[in-house]
C-alpha cells in the first residue's frame, strides 16, 4: 500500500508518461515515414468537415441545437440508465417505479418535441 | 349606537353612494351629497351638549380592537377641543356642497365623492384617541384634498396639488417613526393609555428622546398648520383650488396642526415643548408679521387671504406656545374663528371668480353697485376677519394677546402689529375691489347673491355675531379642556425642572380672573 | 432495504403543491402542440386550475409539518406562506397574460407551462431547508423566468432582456453556489439547521474567515435575486424589456422566493454570525432605496418606472432583514404579500393598457385615463396609493411594520431614511396620478379598449388583496407572526 505522497500520485504520473510518449511516438512515425503531399486543402486547419474559410459568423440553422439538445436529453438518460441496471435487482419495484416515471417523464418530452417538428427537417416545417 | 361612529360611517356611505351613482345624474351625485352631508351636521349637533358641560372628559367612546398585534384600537371619543372641531366640519362640508352646486361641472360625482371622503378623513383625525387611528385619518385626509386640488383647480393646479402632499407627506413620515417609538416604549397606541402612564411615571422619556419625539410631531403639524418657514405649499394650494377645496383646506385642514400641537405636542412632551417655545413663538411672530405684509402686498384676492391665514394662524400657535391659560383658550377659539371667517372670507372671493372669473383685485372695482348685497355680507366677514370687536376674531386675538402679555410683554407687542397690518390688507382689499369705479364687465357680470349663496352665507355670518357676542356657548368646554392640558403639562414637567425652561410662564391669578370677567360682561 | 426505499406518504404530501403544479405543466406541455390554435387560451385555463389545486395542496402540505426527504425539504408556516404567495401570484399573472398573448403570440401555450415550471421552482425554494435545494428551486424558476422574459422572441426588447438576465443571472447564480461551496466545506453539511448547530457550537465552528467568505458569496446571489443595490443593475433593463405581464410575475413571484431563501438561510444558517451580516445588510438597503427611489424620479417608461420603484421596495424588504428578529422576519413576509398584490395589479393596468406590441408605456400615455375608464384609473390609483404608502392600504401597513421592527431592533437611522425616501417615493407615483386624472386624454386614452375578462379578474383580485391587507392586516400578519416564530 503506497504511503506517501508522491507515491500515491506515481501512477498518474506513470500513465501520462506514457501517454506522452505514445502520441509522440505516432507524430514522430507520421513525421518520419509519411509521404508528403502538399496542396491547399490539406494544410488548412481541420474543422470537423465545414470549410473554415470565410466569415466566422455563420448562421447554422437552429435545428443543429435542437439535435445537439435533444442528443444530450438521451444521453443524460442513459447515464441514469447504467448504474440503475447495476444496481436494479436491490432497488426492486421500488426502483422500477421511478424509472418508469422517468422514462415515462422524458417519454413526454419526446412527444411533445416530435409534435413541435423538431424531428422534421423539411424545408417548411408543417406548423409552429 | 355612538354618534361619532355614525358621523364617520355616514360620510363614508355617502362616498361609495355617490361613487356609484350612474355617470349620467350628476344632479343625482349633488342632492345626495348634500343630504348626506346635511344629515351628518345635524346629527353633529348633537355632541354639544354633553360635552359642554365638562369639556376635559372624554364623551361618546367606542373602544374597540381593530388589529391584535400590533395593539391598534378604533378608539374614538370628544372633548371639549375635539367637539367644536368635528362641528365645525359637519358644517361646512354641506356648504362647500352648496358653493360647488354650479361651479363644479365636469365630472361632478367624483367632486362630491371626495368632498364626502375628506370629511370622514377630517372627522377622523379630531375624534380619534389611538395614536395609529389619527395617522390613518390624517393621511387619508390628504388623498381626497390633493384630488380636489388637481382635478377641479386653476391653472397651476397640479404643481399645487403635488407640491401639498409632498410637504405633508414628509412631515408625517417622521410623525409615523415617533408613533412607532412610542408604541415601542409604552407598549400602546392609545392615547389616554399613553397620558395615564406619563402621568403615573410609568412611562419616562429621557430629555433627549422627548426633545426629538416632539420635534417628529411638531414638525409634522407645523407642515399643516402651515407655521412661517414651511408655509410656502399653502399659498399655491389656496390660490390653485377650486373654492370648496379653499374652504375645506382653509377652515378645517390647517386646524389638524394645531389641533394636534395642542392635543399631542404639549401634553405629551412638555419639557421639550417648553424648552423649544421660545423659538416656535419667535417663528410664530414672524409668521404673524411677515403673512400681513405679503398679504398686504398681493394682487391677487385668493393669495391675500391665503397669507392672512399664516398670519391668523401664527396667533394660535403663539396662544398655544406660551402655556398660558388665556392664551390657550384664545388660541382654541381663534382656530374656530379663523374657520369660520376665512372659510367665509375663501366662499366670497370664489363668488367673486364664478362671476368675473378673475381672481386679480385690478380687475374688480364698484363691486358694491351690482351686488349690494354680497358686499354687505364681504364687508361683514371683512370685518370679522380683521377683529373687529362684536364679531369672533376679535375675541380670539384679544384672549391670545392677553394672555401673551402676561407671560412676555414684548410678544404681545409684535403680534399686536399683526392685526394693526390686518386691517390693513383686508380694508384696502375691500376698498379696491368693492369700491369706486365700476369697469363694464363688473357691470356686466357681476350679479347679486343668489338664494343658495345665501344659503351658503348665511349661517357663517350668524356665527361671526354669535362667536362675537356668546362666547358663553363656545368657551366653557374649551376653557376646561386647557386646564386640563395645562395641569399634564405641569405634572409631567415636574421630575424635569431642572432642565431650566428658558422663562418660566408667569401665570397671575388676578390677571386670569380679569380676563375671563371682562368676556362674561359682554 | 427495498420497502424502506419508497418515501413515506407524507413526505409526498409535503410536496404536494410542487407535485400538482409539474404535473399541470407537463399536462400544459403535451397539450400544447395537440391542440389546435384558436384553441389555445384552453391551456391558460388548465394552468390556472392547476394552480389553484396546487394552493388546495399548499392547505393540505400544511397539515402535515415537518420535514420531508431526509430533512432536504421543511414544511412550515414560512414554507406555506410562501408557497400560497408565489402561486397566488401566479394565478394573478396567467389571468393577466391570456388577452396579451392571444394579442401578441396567439399561436403558442408553451407560456402557461414555463409559468407553472417557475411556480415549481420558487415553491421549491419556499419550502427548501438545504443548500442544494435551494439551489435546484432556484435554478428551475429561474430558467423558466429566463425563457419568459424573452417569450416573444421577434422582439428586440423581449431578445434584449432576456439575454441579460440570463447571463447576469447565471453569473449571480455561480456565486451564490460557489458560496454552498465554500459553507459545505468549512461546515460539512448543507442543511440549514445542520450549519447553525456548527456554527454555534464554539468547538465545532470552523475558521471565521471561511464563514464569512461564504456569506458573503452567497449574499451577492441572493442580492442578485432580490435586485438589491449594488447588484440591482439588471433588474430595469430586464422588467422594461420583458412582456408586461412576465414582468408582473417575476417582480413578485421569484422576488418574494428569493426573499424566502435570503431569510431562511440569513435567520437559521448564518444566524449565530448576524452581527457580522447585519451591516451588509443595512447599507444594501439605505443604497437599494436611494438608487432605486432617486432613479425612478427620472423615468418616462412606465414599466422602467414601476422596476426602479420594486428595486426600492426590496430595499424596504432589507430594511425588515436587517433588523433580523422575528418581528423582521413577519414583517418582510406581510410586506412582500402586500407588495405581490398591488406590484401585479399595478402591472396588470399596464398590461391592459399597452395595448399591440406594447405601444402605450409611457407614463404620458396614461394621460386622460381617469376619464376613459374610471373604474380602471380608479383600481390603478389604488394600488399607487398602496405603494406611495397611504393608510387602508397593504403597503401602509407594509411599511408600517417593517419600520416598527427596524426601530425595534434600534436602526433608527435606518428608520427615518426610509420614511424619507417613502415620501420622495410619492412624487414619481404621484406623477402618474397627476397624468392620469389632471391631464386631457390624449391619443392612448381615446382609443383604450374595455379591459380583457382575464385581466380585469386580476384587477379586481389584487385590489380586493390590496385593501383587505390594508384594513384587515391581521388576516396575514398573525400567520405570518406565527411563521416567522417557527423558522428555527
């Protein structure tokens, strides 16, 4: 059992020494074995697919938040969701119960986004 | 059932009725606040008697909790200072009725729903005995008056209604925090309640928490009454109202000071009320002499009566300040005589407007050619107003300035300057605007009193020869009270003697005694 | 273990309003995009009739006090003091809000939801007795107040204000939970009761230094909240920007919640140390009347009027903290009652007044009013009559027993400062009254439509409160004296 501590810490330090030298150690392979082919698209910066030239103030449609938002509703739920199966055999009814009213809960939610045309991305949403 | 509590109610029926009363009837809104407010005096009448005989007790109570904690009680009652007061009310709210009747034409009901409200505020604040109960009445009165002013005024009339209830409202402000302290100090609103553990020492202020408590309270009713250095809102008020609101603010509002300094002010603070007297009396008396001199110097007749009442109005406080016995009494009978003769003095000169429709003394002139009659009943009130002896004034200025002559002769001798400058003002006044030449359009205009004109007249002049010459009915209550108020300001002084009041009142007995049989003869 | 799991049925009683009001709003919700348009104004009727089953559940929480969730909520007389204010300004606010959205964004109902959700947040924050619940209270009325404050989203004003008070509240919010953080630290706990044994208890108390840092993090929050000088700057931007009824609801409603926090924690938590919190306190207040007051003398907006006078009345409120007694306590509860009526009312008559996209705000606007709809200029003089302070009203006595506890707990300079700024107070009101009754009407007046079934309700109801709390103070101030008994 480590006591001191720097000793407690010595793991951390292990694993981000590593880290470090395997990142390296990729840039340094890419570096040295690559084949280099220069043209403008290529050096430009990498921006997840969009094109980062032109102005930074562009307008997204605000369907991408929508997505974005919706996207992280789920997710949320499903953190609930994996410990809640773990420990699902204590909880019994009584944890049946509240996730049902939780699901049930966002269940809700995801009619009344569905009804709003969240989902719909056709040019002219049917209403509102 | 207790009539003081009806005198309240009724008025304040009389003002939801009036309220609701369709749009479309005005005559409707008229004849009922009349009634209402006929009915009100005449039942008004009815607390004289009692209270005559002993005016320093306490008539006609009802005491009742209105709020458990903090203790608030609608405790009403009274006495000899209150009773005259609340008549003197009741009175001439219907006449204020009757000289709105034609003058008053766009949106009536509202008038005399407010004219109602102001009675009950005013009604209020003279017969409540909880400390709490007067300050919602003396705010309340204020709410109707600032609508009567800006509503129904001339035409500066909103600077006037604004500037009225700001001065008040940051008097009683401070009077507000005093009736706090107070409660928290004695555990009670209640004004008798108070008085008796004063009286038993039950309740000691320190010098210094008498001296600012009766500074919160005077200053609060020097605001009203109004006394010289504060008076500036009364002559815009005054000029700016409609002649009901002139009346009402004149006669009955401008007594809630002194009825409060006389009623709150001296028995409750005694010391710091005598240690602070000789400055009040000092602003009274510029107060007298500097209202005489504007007065003497307006164009304008509303303005000149209004300064006459800072300078009547100095006489009571300096009646009140000098803790004579004589004094007092004349203080008392010069706010009902002031009440009654600038009431008087206000409901002509708005006559005069409804007619002509100017308010400048230039533009009248041989007014007594056209209206013989409304210059008699002018001259009469003219008269009164300036003491001449048979008429009321006069014997309130007389007993006020007896009574300070025998405490400081030099007090006497400048407030004395006051009535020489009186009959000045007003005679000149008179003789500019009743007198010599009459212009076409006095000729044109002006016309005689009519029947309700008359109405309205009338019994204020009765009561100018009748204060003149029977001070019998009136003063007895009144005299018995400020003994009273005397003998709390002398028993609470006692532990505080050493506090050097700055000259002791001198208080001859002979003196007193002369007084008195000197008014008993006429 | 299992059976022990589910909560014992009081504890769900104890939150019965907050159960009752989410379930109306999520009912709002869903049927919000199932109905069709011109059958919307339904759902202002659902949320009404949820709020009033929810003041039903506020009567019956109230018979079962006590704590409830592991003492994370407390049922008491403060909480169901408050819990009944919030949502009876709430009913008063969706009243008034019926005609104005039909009006100006008839095709959404999203509104009544957002309302109901705020409720639930502030009757949270009523009845919370821990850090973290105050917290979560906190942040659902205020998320919803966000989203309301910028409802009509094609309005540059509602845009304006609700930007800023999202991120000036979130900035105050941080504070207020970076100041949990700090107390969670030094004291271990995060129940209210659980703070002020530890901090009483000489051995157990933690370093002052701490203590006082906490309070202090924790007071810009709430100041934030209550708009309090010197964190007052949002609250006109905001309350001018917002639809007039929103602004109604959050100058009452999450003001009086917050309120509720800011004693709960200052008189339990921070109790043991209220000689150190007192002064803050008291120059917050003596600043909060002065800028609020001085400030609304200058204003033509009416509802940038109306903000500069609530920032003025919450000092009023922090004058009754400051005194920090039990008599303080009842009297801010009566005040902030008093105020939630004629402050809505008062807004209500602008509501109605404004007319399509809020033309009318001015206070020249009004002129005239007096003689187009009496009855209105009538009920709206009341209410400013209320809050100049005039007798038989709610506010006289507001004032009346704020300054009576202030002179009680000796702030006698404190006292007679705000008496003062009571009577300049009187002037800006005074000027609408003078507008309204001694001026001819002008164009805004001439063509003022009959008032809205929904906000004359309103009118009515908080005229009614107005003046029953003038004359009849004991009705509230007894439950209040009572409650404020309790808190410990």
């Amino acid at each position: 059992m480590p006591s001191s501590y720097p000793e407690q810490y010595f793991p951390i330090v292990l694993q981000i020494a590593i880290a470090m030298a395997i990142a390296g150690a990729m840039v340094a392979a890419s570096y040295l074995l690559g084949k280099r082919v220069r043209n403008p698209v290529k050096d430009s910066a990498y921006e997840s697919g969009m094109v980062p030239v032109g102005t930074a103030r562009e307008r997204f449609s605000v369907k991408f938040y929508l997505v974005a938002m919706i996207f992280i509703l789920f997710d949320v739920e499903v953190v609930f969701l994996y410990p809640w199966a773990v420990v699902y055999r204590d909880l019994g009814l009584y944890g049946f119960l509240v996730m049902f009213l939780f699901f049930d809960l966002v269940l809700w939610g995801f009619y009344y986004m569905w009804k709003k045309g969240v989902l719909d991305w056709s040019e002219e949403p049917p209403r509102s | 059932m207790n009539v003081v509590n009806v005198l309240l109610i009724l008025p304040a029926a009389g003002f939801l009725a009036v309220l609701l009363l369709p749009r479309s009837r005005p005559d409707a809104a008229k004849i009922a606040a009349l009634a209402v407010s006929l009915a009100v005096f005449l039942l008004s009448l009815s607390i004289a008697a009692p209270v005559h005989g002993d005016g320093a007790e306490l008539k006609f109570v009802t005491d009742v909790q209105w709020i458990a904690s903090p203790d608030i009680r609608y405790h009403v009652g009274v006495d000899g200072l209150s009773v005259w007061l609340v008549i003197l009310t009741a009175l001439l709210t219907p006449i204020c009725v009757l000289i709105s009747w034609r003058y008053i034409e766009r949106r009536v009901k509202e008038f005399y729903a407010f004219l109602l409200l102001l009675e009950v505020g005013l009604i209020g604040v003279f017969v409540a005995w909880d400390l709490f109960l007067f300050y919602v009445f003396w705010e309340l009165s204020l709410v109707p008056m600032y609508f009567l002013i800006g509503i129904w005024g001339h035409e500066r009339r909103i600077y006037a209604a604004v500037k009225f209830f700001l001065f008040t409202m940051a008097g009683s402000v401070l009077m507000l925090a005093a009736i706090i302290y107070l409660y928290l100090r004695a555990g009670t609103f209640d004004y008798v309640v108070l008085q008796e553990q004063m009286a038993s020492g039950q309740l000691m202020l320190t010098t210094g928490e008498q001296l600012l408590l009766f500074l919160a309270f005077f200053l609060a009713f020097a605001i009203k009454v109004p006394l010289f250095p504060l008076h500036t809102w009364l002559p815009d008020a005054h000029v700016e109202a409609p002649s009901a609101g002139s009346v009402m603010l004149a006669s009955v509002m401008l007594k809630m000071g002194t009825y409060g300094l006389l009623r709150f002010c001296l028995p409750m603070f005694p010391n710091a009320a005598r240690q602070c007297a000789p400055w009040i009396i000092v602003l009274a008396i510029i107060g007298i002499i500097y209202g005489a001199l504007v007065s003497l110097v307006q164009p304008n007749m509303k303005k000149l009566v209004a300064y006459s009442s800072v300078s009547h109005l100095g006489f009571v406080v300096l009646g009140i300040f000098t803790f004579n016995e004589i004094a007092l009494d004349g203080a008392v009978y010069q706010m009902l005589n002031h009440g009654i003769s600038t009431g008087a003095l206000f409901m002509l000169v708005g006559f005069l407007y409804e007619r002509r429709h100017s308010l400048e003394i230039a533009d009248y002139g041989g007014v007594a050619t056209p209206a013989p009659n409304l210059a008699a009943a002018f001259l009469i009130t003219t008269l009164a107003s300036i003491g001449l002896p048979l008429l009321n004034n006069f014997v309130g200025e007389f007993l006020v300035l007896q009574g300070a002559a025998l405490v400081n002769f030099r007090w006497a001798v400048f407030a004395a300057i006051g009535v020489i400058l009186s009959a000045c003002y007003m005679l000149w006044m008179y003789q500019r605007a009743f007198f010599g030449e009459t212009p076409e359009e006095v000729r044109s205009h002006v016309y005689d009193l009519r029947a309700r004109e008359w109405a309205a007249i009338l019994p204020l002049i009765a009561l100018m020869l009748w204060m003149g010459i029977g001070t019998g009915a009136f003063l007895p209550p009144i005299q018995a009270l400020n003994r009273t108020v005397l003998e709390q300001t002398k028993s609470n002084a006692e532990f505080l003697v050493k506090e050097t009041p700055p000259r002791p009142p001198l208080r001859t007995e002979n003196g007193a005694g002369a007084g008195r049989g000197l008014l008993n003869a006429r | 273990m299992p059976a022990s799991l589910f909560p014992p049925y009081e504890d769900l009683l104890r939150i019965l309003p907050e159960i009752v009001l989410t379930i109306a709003g999520t009912l709002v919700m869903v049927l919000e995009p199932a109905l069709r348009p011109e059958r919307k104004r339904l759902l202002g009727g659902i949320a009404i009739a949820g709020l009033l089953v929810a003041l039903w559940g506020t009567a019956v929480a109230n018979l079962f006090r006590g704590p409830a969730f592991h003492q994370m909520v407390v049922v008491d007389g403060f909480a169901t003091f408050f819990r009944a204010l919030v949502i009876v300004v709430g009913i008063l606010a969706v009243l008034c809000s019926i005609h104005y959205l039909q009006r100006e964004r008839p095709d959404s109902g999203e509104y009544y939801a957002l309302v109901l959700f705020s409720v639930v947040g502030q009757s949270v924050m009523a009845a919370a007795n821990e850090l973290i619940m105050i917290f979560i209270g906190l942040e659902i009325s205020s998320i919803a107040t966000y989203v309301l404050a910028g409802y009509l989203r094609d309005d540059r004003r509602n845009n304006e204000s609700a930007i800023k008070y999202f991120l000036l509240g979130s900035f105050a919010t941080a504070f207020l939970l970076y100041g949990i953080a700090w107390i969670y630290g030094a004291a271990g706990t995060t129940n209210l009761v659980e703070i002020r044994r530890v901090l009483s208890t000489p051995e157990l108390a933690p370093p002052r230094f701490l203590v006082g840092v906490s309070a202090a993090l924790m007071f810009v929050g709430f100041a934030f909240k209550v708009s309090a000088a010197p964190f007052q700057v949002w609250a006109p931007d905001v309350y001018q920007g917002a639809p007039a009824p929103v602004t109604a609801f959050m100058s009452a409603g999450p003001k009086a919640a917050a309120f509720a926090i800011f004693l709960r924690v200052y008189m339990t938590a921070f109790e043991p140390i209220s000689n150190r919190w007192e002064p803050v306190v008291w120059l917050s207040a003596l600043a909060t009347m002065f800028v609020g007051n001085f400030a609304a003398l200058l204003q033509n907006n009416i509802k940038r009027l109306l903000a500069y006078s609530s920032i003025a009345h919450a000092g009023y409120v922090m004058v009754a903290v400051s005194a920090h007694s039990e008599i303080g306590t009842a009297a801010a509860m009566f005040y902030l009652a008093a105020y939630a009526f004629m402050n809505v009312g008062a807004f209500a008559v602008v509501t109605h007044f404004a007319r399509q996209g809020e033309k009318y705000v001015d206070v020249d606007d009004l002129a005239g009013l007096g003689h187009r709809q009496p009855v209105t200029a009538a009920l709206f003089s009341i209410f400013l009559l209320s809050l100049i302070g005039i007798p038989l009203t709610g506010g006289f006595f507001g004032k009346f027993y704020i300054f009576k506890a202030a002179l009680e707990a000796k702030l006698y300079w404190l006292t007679v400062i705000g008496l003062l700024n009571s009577a300049v107070a009187a002037y800006y009101y005074l000027r609408i009254l003078v507008v309204m009754y001694f001026h001819e009407p002008g164009e805004a007046a001439q063509t003022v439509s009959p008032v809205a079934p929904g906000v004359k309700i309103a009118l009515w109801a908080s005229a009614a409160g107005t003046l029953l709390l003038g004359i009849f103070p004991s009705v509230i101030l007894d439950f209040a004296d009572r409650s404020a008994a309790l808190m410990k």
